[in-house]
C-alpha cells in the first residue's frame, strides 16, 4: 500500500468516520464546522493532503490511489478496522477510491458536492487553477474567481462588499501550497465506471446552489450507484460556510440509520 507523509487529525468516540477534504482545503477548512456534530457518535479520523495543512508537498503529480491508501493508513495508526468515509468535493472521489481499493473496510459512503468527473467548464476551470496557482501574483484573482464560484449567488449577494474583499484576501493569503496538484488530480479525475461497483450504503448529497460542481453532475453521480440516497442542500460549494447545520444533520443521521 503506497502513501504519502500526511498530517492527521483525530476527534471523538463511537464507530470510525473518515474524512476526505476539499482540493485547496484541508481537513479543518473543509469539516470544521460540522466536527462537533458528528464527534458525538464516531471517531473522526482526517488527514490533509500533501501541501495542505501540515502536510508536505510532494515532487510527483498525486495520485487518487495514493491519497486512498494515506487515509486508510490513517486509519490504521489510530486502530480503526472498519469506518465510513465522508467526502467533499475532491475527497469524494477520494472517498470513492477507498471503498474500491479497502471493500472490506468501508461500511458506508456520505459524497457531497462531488462529480464522477467534472464536467468539462468545471475542467477547464480545474486546470486554470492548476497551472496559476504556482504564480503569486495571480493568487487574488484566482480568490476572486474561487469566491465568486464557490458560494451561491444569494449567499455572495448577501454579503457586504467590505465582507466580500476580507474574504478574497483571506483566500488568497491561505490558498495552500499544493492547490495546483489537487486541483490537477481533480480536473484528471474520471469515477464514472466505477460507480456501478460500490456495494456499501451510500448518501450523495446534493449542494443544489452550487456553480462550481454543477447540481446535475452531483445528481448524475446519485443515479450511478445502485440504492444510492440523495438529498439536496440549498447551498453553494460551500456547504460548510452556507449551511452547516444541514450537512452536519444529514450526515448523522443517514449514519444513525446504517448502523441500525
């Protein structure tokens, strides 16, 4: 099993839950505000992707399998034998790769604002981060234009401009140093034969606001795998920031219900 070094983050008791974050995000940027929620009922076991948090960048494009086996080997440190896995946006892919490669292991699949493979704006949006991002002075545009996609057009038109430019300047001063590769794997990245093989519970959750992984792909993915449940969120990209107590509820109980 091949991995890379990956920092790792571990949160509450009960039945193990990993998480795989977001390209140009961590674990703490993807989740937190849904950590309280879930901590309660299951070990949360995270880690960030190589250039993201405290994790080292590596030479080598990365690879879906790798990032598969990191978060498992994750798992293993900390003594979970069987967990569900959680993934946003890039990580449900990653989430997706695990349950392909550990079959044994994974006892569900929660897959929110993610694609079997993007759809081909949202490719070429992928790759035009990937080859920008190594170049600073291109970081605030690319906040600029991962701002404007990312939250809903109701949620950005609610916020004050003095809000909005805090928060293209926050983006563009953490943008972390391995956006490009994630945002590279994510672009490359093509699920969609695979779907007729996953086999576990499975909840694909919808971000029906979302410009960045347009709602149709998402709900394409649902219709791909055999039993898979689907509920939609009122939300943008980032369901995190928009609606927090939604994902954070959907996730809980659609987990409650596949341990019973």
């Amino acid at each position: 099993m091949s991995r890379y070094s990956l920092a790792t983050s571990v949160l509450g008791s009960g039945s193990g839950l990993l998480l795989a974050h977001g390209a140009a995000s961590s674990v703490a940027d993807s989740f937190g505000p849904i950590l309280e929620t879930l901590s309660g009922q299951h070990r949360l076991v995270g880690a960030d992707y190589p250039g993201s948090g405290a994790s080292p960048q590596v030479d080598a494009p990365l690879s879906l399998d790798t990032l598969a086996d990191s978060l498992v080997a994750a798992a293993d440190a900390d003594g979970l034998e069987t967990f569900a896995v959680l993934g946003y946006s890039l990580g449900g892919l990653v989430a997706m790769r695990v349950a392909e490669r550990h079959p044994q292991r994974v006892t569900a699949l929660v897959l929110t604002a993610t694609a079997g493979e993007l759809p081909a704006s949202s490719r070429q949006l992928a790759i035009a981060i990937a080859a920008l991002h190594p170049l600073p002075q291109t970081h605030v545009a690319l906040a600029r234009i991962m701002a404007a996609l990312a939250l809903s057009e109701q949620a950005l038109a609610a916020l004050p401009a003095e809000h909005v430019e805090a928060m293209v300047s926050g983006l563009a001063q953490g943008l972390p140093a391995g956006t490009g590769a994630q945002f590279d794997v994510a672009a490359q990245a093509d699920a969609r034969a695979q779907l007729a093989r996953i086999k576990v519970p499975t909840l694909v959750v919808v971000t029906s606001e979302d410009r960045l992984i347009p709602p149709a792909a998402q709900r394409q993915l649902a219709a791909g795998i055999a039993g898979a449940e689907k509920v939609e969120i009122a939300s943008g990209h980032l369901i995190g920031m928009e609606a927090p107590a939604s994902w954070g509820e959907a996730v809980r109980d659609f987990l409650a219900r596949v341990a019973r």
